[in-house]
C-alpha cells in the first residue's frame, strides 16, 4: 500500500475507485466473456478485441468456442482453417499469434496457460496488457491492464494535458493502473476501467457531463 500512497493521493484514489465501481455498479456490459473465467476463453476474447469493436468480436468470439472449444483442439487445427475461422475480423495475424500460442502452451504447460505473468509474456504474441488481463480475468489477480481507452481515463484524470500515448508516459499509467487497483476487486475495477473507457470517457466525444470523475478530472471539461 505504501507504493500506491506514493503514485497517487490516497484519497484521490479512494475516490476514484468509489465513483468507478459505482458507475459500473450501474452501468456495465453484458460480455459473453464476462460469464466464464476459463483462461483459455479470456485469452480468446482478448486477441479478438485487439482493435476490433465489441460488437463485431461477440459472433465470432461465439462461433470461434463453439470450433475449438480447449487449447488442445485449437493446437491441433491446421493453421489455416484456423484463419478462415476468423473471418472477416481482420488484422489477420491475430488468428495465427492465437494457434502459435495454444501449440506452444499444450507443449510447455500441458495445455494449461500459466497463471505467472513472466510465464504468461514468456509466450510469444502475448504481451503486457493480455497477460494482466487473463491474470486479472481469468485468474482473479490484481494485475494492472493498459489498453487504449485505460491508457485515455488514467490520462484524463490524473494528468489531463499532453498526448497520453507518448512513450516517456507510459511507465507512469503502468504504475497509476497498478496502484489505483482496489484489494480483492481487480477484476470488477479492470472491467470497470474499460468499459467507461468505451462508453463515458470516449476518444472523440467523451460524455462529459454526466462523468462522475468531473469534479477531480484533471481535463474537465474534455476537449479532444
């Protein structure tokens, strides 16, 4: 706790995590993949929604489980079967990283994906954000994510000025995302960030008005 009093204000934190979580409380997505904790279908949801919209991954993340239900019937699927299941998601490594990543893990982890971060990033096609995403997901960890829209709610926030993509930042969010986590409820936060991310603190017309992080929102009112 020491780390994150030093990060962040205790009590700016406190009330960031309270006004998150209560939104989410309220307003969160019903997420196919919010109803299993099955690494294996976390980890299938997080290579699908690397920039693709919800709203296209849910009918194929659907289908993709419904062919290659385990790690193992994955790992054994000819590659490019694998691919044409995929379509029309697009940026069509994905699907190949997705097979490397089962074969590599039925080989090294008898077909289990490791619940150890190194173990996790040891996986090739596998980096941060996915690691701490099954991590937190599917394993109940509080491991901290840094995906596009967390990347812009933490910079809104806490920083409010500057391009929250520029590199000199980035081990700063890593760190705010780890000590804004509150004990025990990393996985509701992690939601909770992304979500508000996608649907409140958007990138070209964030919801301002109604945003209850506005009275301490370092960019209040935003102007993208």
């Amino acid at each position: 706790m020491g780390k994150r009093k030093k990060v962040v204000d205790a009590k700016l934190r406190r009330r960031f995590q309270e006004s998150l979580l209560t939104w989410y409380a309220a307003n969160k997505r019903t997420l196919p993949w919010r109803n299993t904790a099955d690494p294996y279908s976390i980890l299938v949801s997080e290579i699908m929604l690397q920039q693709t919209q919800v709203d296209r991954v849910i009918p194929k993340y659907k289908e993709f489980l419904q062919k290659y239900p385990t790690l193992e019937a994955l790992a054994s699927a000819p590659v490019d079967e694998v691919r044409q299941t995929w379509y029309p998601l697009g940026y069509n490594v994905r699907p190949l990283r997705l097979h490397s990543i089962a074969r590599e893990t039925v080989e090294k982890y008898g077909g289990k994906i490791p619940d150890d971060p190194e173990a996790l990033q040891s996986l090739k096609g596998i980096g941060r954000y996915t690691a701490g995403a099954v991590l937190s997901f599917a394993f109940g960890r509080e491991a901290p994510i840094l995906d596009t829209n967390v990347r812009r709610v933490l910079h809104r926030v806490f920083i409010g000025e500057g391009d929250a993509k520029r590199y000199s930042l980035q081990k700063d969010l890593w760190e705010l995302s780890e000590a804004l986590i509150p004990v025990g409820k990393g996985y509701d936060f992690n939601q909770a960030l992304m979500d508000f991310g996608a649907t409140v603190c958007t990138a070209r017309k964030p919801v301002c008005l109604v945003c209850p992080m506005q009275d301490f929102c370092k960019a209040f009112p935003c102007t993208p």
